[in-house]
C-alpha cells in the first residue's frame, strides 16, 4: 500500500505545487496572498471543457488554449482588481481579492451551473487509459502525464526566472520596487506578466484535476486553492523552489495520512501544517521573513 | 441632545414597537432579529480590524464554538440559557485567548491566515467528531429559552414564537453597544487606538502589545460565542456546515461596508447586508435564478468598496485618514515627476 | 448620519414590503420544500416533476373542492440553515396548510422544530433518516421506507443472496444520510454473516478517493458498498476501477440517478442499487404513470418523481375530506394507518404508523451497458 500511496501523494503534490508557484510568485512581488488564484485553477478546468466540447478541440490543444486563457484571466485580475489597489494599505488588497474569489465562484455558478459535471473522458488521449500493474502499485498514463507536464512546467518556470530577462525583473521588482523602477524595469508590466504566468500554471493544474479527478464544480477552486497556499508557506512565501517542494511534500503527506491515519482529517492536514509553519518556522524550507515595517493595516 | 442621539433613540422606539406594527409578519420578524444576531457579530468582529488594524478571517470559528457550547449544554443538561449565556462568552474568551497568545504577534497577513485555518479547524472538529457533537448528524430539538419562576412560586414561560426571540434580542445589541461604547472611551480602547496607529510608538509609549492585542482578540471571540449561544436556541438545530468560512466573510463585509471602527457604521452594516440578502433570495428565485449567487452581488460589492470607499460608509475619521494615505502619496510622486 | 438614518429606514421599509408576501388567491397553497438549486438540483427537479405531473391532473379535473391547488416552492439547498428558513417561511405563512418536503433527511431535521411549533402536518417523498420521526411528533409522515429497513435489506438479500459475496469494504459519507445507512447495514451485515472488512468516511465534494480506496482494497474485498450520493459515487466506481478492482459495487437510493451513469462511464456498469420505485417491476397504475412523465418530462421516471406525485396525491386526497385546516390535514393523514385504512398509488400501498414512518418495498435494480435495468 504504501508506494500506491506515495504514487497518489506524488500526483496530487504535483497538482499542489503547480498551484503554488502561482501564490508564491504574486506574494514575492506584490506582497499579496491571491485568494482569487483557485478560481483561476478552476476557470482553466471550465474552460477546457467548453473548448473541448462547444468547439470540438482536439485534447492538447483544448490544454495549451486553457492555460492561454489561464494567463489572460490572470492578468485581467491585476489590472481590474489589484492595479488600482496598488498603493492602498493591505488591509483593502486583501478584502478585494476575496471579493474577487467570491464573485469568480459565484460568476461560474451563474454560467455553468453549480452541479459538478465529468470531463468527456471519451476526448483523452488513448494512452492515459493504459495501466501497468505492479505487485504493489497501479501506474496509468495519465499518471505519467501529470508527473511530465508537473515537470516540464517546473523546469520551464525555473529557466525563466534564472536565465530570461523578465525572470531578473521578476526578481528585482520582488526585492525591492522602488529601486527596480529606478534601474528602469517596467513594475507593473512585469506584475502583470507575472499573474499571466501563475494563471497560466493554476489553469493547467486545474485541467488536470478536472480531468484526472473526473469532475468539475464551480468551488473546485476553494480548497485547492488554501491547500496549495499551505504548501507555498511551508515551502517559504516568495520561494518558488520552495512552493514546489512544499505541494510535493504537503500532497504525500496527505495521502500517507489519509491512507494510515484518518481520511476525515485529510484536509486538516493542510491547515494544521499552514498553522504550525506560520506559527513556529515562518520562514517555511527556504523563504525569508518580511519584515513589516509600516502599519499592518 | 444632538441630532444623531435623537435619530438614535427614534430608532431604537421604532425597533420595540415594530412587532405590534399591523403588516408585520413572522417572517419580517425572524428577518429582523437575523439583523440583530448579526450586528451582534459585526460588533465583536469590529474590536479586530475596526480597533486594532488587523484582519480576523475565522470569526465564524468562535460563533461555531459558542454555539455548540450552547446546544450541546442544552441538548444534555437541559442547562438554562440565562447560565449558558456566559458560560458561551467566557468559552469564547478562552479560546481567543488560546488562539491569540501564540499568533498575535504575526504580521497582518499571516494573522488572517492562521486564523482562517483555525476556523476551518474548528469546522472540521464539529463535524468528525461524533461522540461529542454528533456532527453532520446535527443537533436538532435544541429546547427554546425559557423564564422558570417557580422557586418562588411563579409559572415556568417557555420561549414561542419570534417575539420573545425579538426582545431579547434588542436587549443584547444594547448591551453589546453599551460595552462597545464604554470600551471605546477606556484606556483600553486609547490603547487598541494607539496601537493601531502606531506600533513603535505605542511600545514607547509603554504598551505591552501583545497583552493588549490578546485582550482585543479574547473580548472579539467573546462576543462571537454569544451570538452563537443566541443562534443555537434561536433556530433549534445545528450543524457544522452552518459555520463555514463564508459566515466570516459576510460579517467583515458587514464591519468594512459599515466603517471599521465605527460602532454605529458597523451596525447599518449589518442591517443594509442582511436586508439585502434577503431581499435578493426573493428576487432571485422570482427571476427564476439559482438563489446562491446572491453572494456574487457581495463579492462586487466588497472590490467596489475597497475601490471607492475602503474605509467604509460611515468612517470614522482615524480610519478614513490611514486608508486615505496611500492615494495621498501616489498624487504626490506623480506631480513631481511632472514637474521635473 | 441623517442621510444615512433615512436610508436605513428605507432600506427597513423595502424589507417590509418584501414581507408582506402574497395575499392569499383563492386557491389551496401547498409548500414544496428541496434542493432546487445547488450540488442537488438534480434530485429538487425530480421532485418539481413528479408534483408538477400530479398538479397538472388535479387542477386539470377542476381541482379539490372546486378551488385549484397551487404550489408554494422553498429551495433549502439540502443545507439546515436554508432548511430553517424556508419552514420558517412556510411555517409561518397561514395560507399554506400542508408541506411536501423536505428532501435531504438533514433538512427535514432543521425543518420539523418549526413545522411542529407552528403544527404545520409534512409529508416527505424521500427523507430516509430514521430519527425524524422522534423530532415529529406526530406531525410527520413519510411514504418512502427508513434507512433501517434499507440497510438491512441491503446486507441481508443484496449482498448475501443476490450477489452471493462475503466480504464487504464500506465508503460511506460523512452526513446523516449516510451514517445512518452504513450503522443499520452493519447490523444486518452482523447478522447475516458477512464480514465487513473496512470502513472509510469522506466528505462531500470530495474529487480524491484514491489514499482512502488504496487503503481498502488491501483488504481484497469482494464489493464495495458506495453509501452516499451518486456524485462521489460515481468517482469512487471510476477510481476503484482505475486501482484494479473488478468486482461489483452496490449502493442504495442515493445513488440512484442517470448522473451516476453519466460521471461514472465504464466504470458505472456492475453496480446494484436498492430503490423505492422501479417502474419496470410495478403494477399497470404505475406504468401508466411512467409513460405519462415520459411523455410529460422526456426521461424516465424516478423514485423521488413517484413518490413526490403520491405524496401531492395523498394530501389533496385528505383536503378533499377534511378541507384546509393544518390540524384536521394531520389528523386526516395519521388515519392511513393499515393496509385496510392505506393510500393507493402509483409507489404501491401507502399507511403510516404512529412515528409515521410507512413501510414499502424495495425493489434492485444495476447498472449494465451503459443504463438502468432491474436485477432481479
């Protein structure tokens, strides 16, 4: 059992960790937590199933123009909502995004219903259906999907930020913006492409749930969203090696507690481990405290 | 007297002559005393953002707590609710307490994060244990309140219908006000206030922060578990899935919507949501819509608010300066850029 | 501030308007009370069509005593909370002299306290919970059977003999539904002989069964028994298959939806189910009432259709003697109270006994290629 259990921890961390990188990569430049980004990761679900089924899209492409969308709603999110907000006291910042996570679920109730709906699993490459069956463990080719789009994506997100120009931006405008704006970096363009590159992973991540899950709903986004936040703090808020190894590490530790100790608790899990980081390690595996400095308000 | 007491007594006469009003009806009523219950909550949640400057996103937690507190002393002991009422506070006390000590001493965000986690802890709590709450399987038949007069000899009055539910109700918001209100005007309100402008200073100034914040956290929690006690032999029947985090929400949109800070604003908060929620049940399903996205108009209406008018409807003018700053600076830095 | 004291006086007075509802019209007002919208939407439309159809024959013969019945509809969401206010409103609105409802055996609980403060009768199509009766106090009546019964006849003729297995793993949600099913399945399972060799609980909403379902199946159970909706039903059929295993599930009336197919796909086929109704096993009066949903609604009919139709059938039958009067209607009901004194309908013979509960039938019906046929 317990390397089906980790097989299980392994894929839904993968989930986590690509859900988290979206938190962590906001919160290192704006200094916001996005509790609108499990709507994102929801949306991505919604919209691949209407461009699968409403325009007939083969199932990769569906993938790719979901995460595209993922980007877009992404960016709209910053300029509509957080934009303006920019140099209001946190307080406001934090209302906003979870008005905008309120009205995004209530939004998608509205257009698609509040019932969960199966993905048209008839629409999947045939491959994913294919299973190896071990002594100890079942593998299937949707497994491996999510284990090779979980990496690639993570590679490619780590080449950005250390090779690519806009990864040095990214980088610079979370140290410190004043200074960033000085050397001459755009800060709100690059904000605004940062929230396309969270979206973009969060709408991934959330195809894949959908569809490897088998079901879509409106509030998809609630949990999955505080759990991935969980892991980003436990990996270090503004660590984006850390948010991956945290949704790793945070979806095993689910799968191995709710496989050998309690299932009720499962998503207890998340939060005790949320509270006990925050409380006790702030700093999480590999993040740095901020220290505040102006009023918390 | 000035003008706003006079509004403020003109309403209060309003509030106890409406149940003999001819168009009232029973369900206006239970609307209204939802109204009460929930500037109760607003008025304890607004100890936290209103005085202090931090955000509390687990309120819910302690409402669930407090009336759980109340059903299950019910439901087992038959206890009578004029015992429960601060056996509820003072549990709810306890557990700000508890909560508070270790995490007030985190910044803003992280503060609301842990306790939005308690509160979902808490959820989680009442619902898997059964032995103690029998959780989803809900307590139902929660005996009303009732009067017993029969140690000295007078008749045993059990609580019927809304209308004893509705004075009594009118008796703890006044209540609730009137600590509220003298709190304000302590030294240990000057104290949130100071804190809340400014943290250094206030250290300098002598303030133990963290007492004083744990103090703020227990009395908010306090209040919290009162509204719950209230709610449990309101609606005789409970269940975990009443306390989730949404509740939370809807009460700090209440404090912002209203002015943080501001007892009164806080109050017409609380009565513009909750009318209007109500009122969008109806014309949602008259319209034939799907009930539940009457939370999308609240959604909208909290970034409008942030966006316009972050400090609330009725401000009061601490709270209006500090959410002004910030536009103050960007006008600022934007001439001189002109200039030079 | 005198603005706003304006304002909120306003804002009151458009609260009262909205409270002072419809007046009463000349007709007889019943409330129907269920999930109408929300994760169950699917089993409130069940409900709305099987009341519609009977609506349509009752008020097309010119009604009961010369006056037509109109429905009063109340979307709890199958949560207490809006269960709460819904009675309340129901409760409290003297023109509505009966209710059918509510759905979920939760909400019925929330319910009853209210309805029975303000002595309104309730009959409910599909509340299962054994306990509701107790909450009554002789101002409920079901037609539909108890979990009780349910859960025994699952383990005593389902599994022992109709399926012929031994070795059962539970994954049961956590609701009152569900516990209570799972608790009186065990109790037969005791005395039947089966051995019941593990139980796991879950949340509703829950995607990811995988963790809780590894860890069943190291037993090598025979069959799984999905106790609780057709949503997780159908995701825990689909990820049980996708672990390795073969056997078949079985599962009572929660499951019992064309969605369960839908979600579940391959995966959905060898599953047993123990409903209330199943068209295909009832008399002539029940297949006619299924050709004519069929007709009405374009899909086939259900067991929470049939029994709502029965339950608008019952009550107007009582109004028809004893006029609108909440007490007499009570009364009217708790006289059906054996097989000589029982209502006919299209679920079969209907009497309550004093919780009011009724014993019915239960008929089985599987899952094969892909839809709904009966098992026996």
């Amino acid at each position: 059992m317990f390397l089906q259990q980790l097989v299980n921890g392994l894929t839904i961390g993968g989930i986590y960790a690509l859900i988290a990188v979206g938190y962590t990569m906001v919160y290192g430049v704006i200094q916001l937590i996005n509790f609108a980004h499990g709507e994102i990761y929801m949306l991505g679900a919604f919209f691949a199933v209407t461009f699968i089924l409403g325009m007939g899209m083969p199932f990769y492409l569906a993938f790719l123009l979901a995460m595209a969308c993922g980007a877009i709603c992404g960016m709209l999110l910053d300029v509509i909502a957080y934009r303006p907000l920019r140099q209001s006291p946190r307080l406001a910042c934090l209302i906003t995004a979870i008005g905008m996570s309120i009205f995004l679920q209530n939004l998608a109730m509205l257009i698609w219903g509040s019932r969960p709906r199966p993905f048209p699993s008839d629409t999947l490459p045939a491959w994913f259906d294919k299973t190896w069956h071990f002594s100890q463990f079942s593998l299937t080719g949707f497994h491996l999907f999510i284990f090779a789009a979980t990496i690639i994506m993570m590679l490619g997100l780590n080449l950005t930020i250390k090779k690519t120009r806009f990864g040095k931006a990214m980088r610079a405008v979370a140290q410190n913006k004043t200074m960033a704006a000085l050397a001459g970096i755009n800060v709100n363009k690059v904000i605004t492409l940062t929230f396309a590159v969270a979206g973009s992973m969060g709408a991934a991540a959330g195809l894949m749930v959908g569809a490897f899950y088998n079901s879509l709903y409106p509030t998809m986004g609630y949990l999955a969203g505080v759990k991935a936040f969980a892991a980003a703090v436990l990996g270090g808020i503004g660590s984006v090696p850390g948010a991956m190894l945290g949704g790793i590490v945070l979806g095993v530790a689910e799968a191995m507690g709710a496989g050998y100790l309690s299932s009720l608790y499962r998503d207890g899990i998340s939060y005790g481990v949320m509270i006990i980081v925050i409380v006790f390690i702030p700093a999480g595996f590999f993040g740095v405290v901020i220290k505040e400095t102006k009023k918390s308000i | 007297m000035s003008n706003a007491t006079k509004l403020k007594i003109g309403l209060l006469i309003l509030a106890l002559v409406i149940p003999a009003l001819p168009f009232v009806s029973h369900y206006l009523l239970h609307v209204i005393i939802l109204i009460y219950l929930y500037m109760i909550l607003a008025l304890g949640l607004n100890i936290i953002p209103g005085f202090n400057g931090l955000l509390d996103l687990g309120y819910v937690g302690f409402y669930g707590i407090g009336a759980y507190t109340s059903g299950l002393l019910t439901f087992h002991f038959g206890l009578s609710y004029w015992l429960i009422i601060p056996l509820a506070f003072l549990n709810g006390a306890l557990w700000g307490v508890l909560l508070g000590a270790p995490t007030l001493r985190l910044t803003g965000d992280y503060f609301a994060i842990v306790t939005f986690g308690f509160s979902e802890l808490v959820v989680l709590f009442l619902t898997n244990e059964i032995w103690l709450t029998r959780g989803p399987l809900g307590l139902p038949g929660i005996a009303p309140p009732s009067v017993d007069l029969s140690w000295f000899g007078g008749p045993v009055w059990e609580f019927q219908g809304e209308l004893p539910y509705y004075y009594l109700a009118i008796v703890m918001v006044l209540a609730t006000v009137f600590v509220m209100h003298r709190i304000q005007n302590s030294r240990l309100g000057r104290a949130w206030f100071a804190i809340r402008d400014d943290e250094v200073a206030a250290v300098s100034c002598g303030i133990n922060l963290l007492v004083y914040k744990v103090i703020a956290f227990g009395i908010s929690a306090a209040f919290g578990a009162m509204g719950g006690s209230f709610f449990a032999r309101w609606v005789t029947f409970l269940s975990p899935d009443m306390f989730k985090f949404w509740e939370s929400f809807l009460v700090l949109c209440m404090v912002v919507l209203g002015g943080m800070g501001n007892i009164w604003g806080v109050m017409v908060g609380a009565a513009v949501l909750v009318s209007l929620s109500e009122v969008l049940r109806d014309v949602l399903s008259a319209l034939g819509m799907p009930v539940e996205i009457r939370f999308l108009a609240f959604g909208l209406i909290m970034v409008l608010m942030m966006r316009y008018r972050p400090a609330g409807l009725m401000p009061i003018p601490a709270v209006a300066a500090q959410m002004r700053v910030g536009k103050v600076k960007r006008k600022k830095v934007k001439r001189t850029a002109t200039a030079g | 501030m005198k603005a706003l004291g304006k304002g909120l006086v306003l804002g009151l007075a458009l609260v009262f308007c909205l409270g002072t509802a419809a007046m009463a019209a000349d007709t007889i007002r019943i409330g129907v009370a269920s999930p109408f919208t929300g994760d169950l939407a699917a089993y409130g439309d069940n409900i709305k069509a099987g009341v519609n159809l009977k609506l349509k024959e009752i008020n097309g013969a010119g009604g009961v005593n010369g006056k037509k019945i109109e429905l009063v509809w109340g979307d709890d969401l199958c949560q207490p909370k809006e269960a709460g206010t819904v009675a309340s409103k129901f409760a409290n609105d003297k023109s509505i002299v009966a209710v059918i409802g509510h759905l979920c055996s939760s909400a019925t609980l929330a319910g009853m306290p209210i309805y029975v403060r303000a002595k309104m009768p309730v009959i409910s199509p599909t509340s299962t919970n054994p306990t509701i009766g107790d909450v009554g106090k002789g101002w409920f009546f079901r037609n539909c059977y108890t979990d009780a019964f349910q859960g025994k006849y699952l383990a005593s003729h389902v599994v022992k003999e109709l399926l012929g297995l031994k070795k059962v793993a539970i994954f049961y949600e956590n609701n009152d539904y569900a516990i209570g099913l799972k608790d009186s399945f065990i109790g037969g399972a005791e005395a039947s002989g089966l051995q019941v060799t593990g139980a796991e609980a879950y949340v509703a909403k829950t995607t990811d069964f995988t963790p809780q379902l590894t860890k069943l199946l190291k037993d090598k159970p025979e069959t799984i028994f999905l106790c609780g909706y057709h949503p997780e039903g159908a995701l825990i059929a689909g990820q049980a298959r996708k672990l390795g295993f073969n056997g078949p599930l079985f599962g009572a009336d929660g499951l019992d939806n064309i969605d369960y197919i839908k979600i579940g796909g391959e995966a959905a086929n060898n599953t047993f189910m123990t409903v209330p109704f199943l068209a295909a096993a009832a008399g002539p009066d029940a297949q006619k009432f299924a050709e004519a949903f069929k007709a009405e609604t374009g899909r086939e009919v259900d067991w929470m259709s049939a029994n709502a139709y029965d339950c608008l059938a019952i009550v107007a039958e009582v109004i028809a003697k004893v006029g609108e009067d909440r007490q007499k209607i009570r009364d009217g009901l708790a006289a059906y109270n054996s097989a000589d004194n029982g209502f006919e309908g299209v679920t079969g013979l209907t009497y309550f006994n004093e919780k009011g509960d009724c014993s019915k039938p239960a008929f089985v019906k599987k899952v094969e290629g892909g839809e709904f046929v009966p098992a026996e």
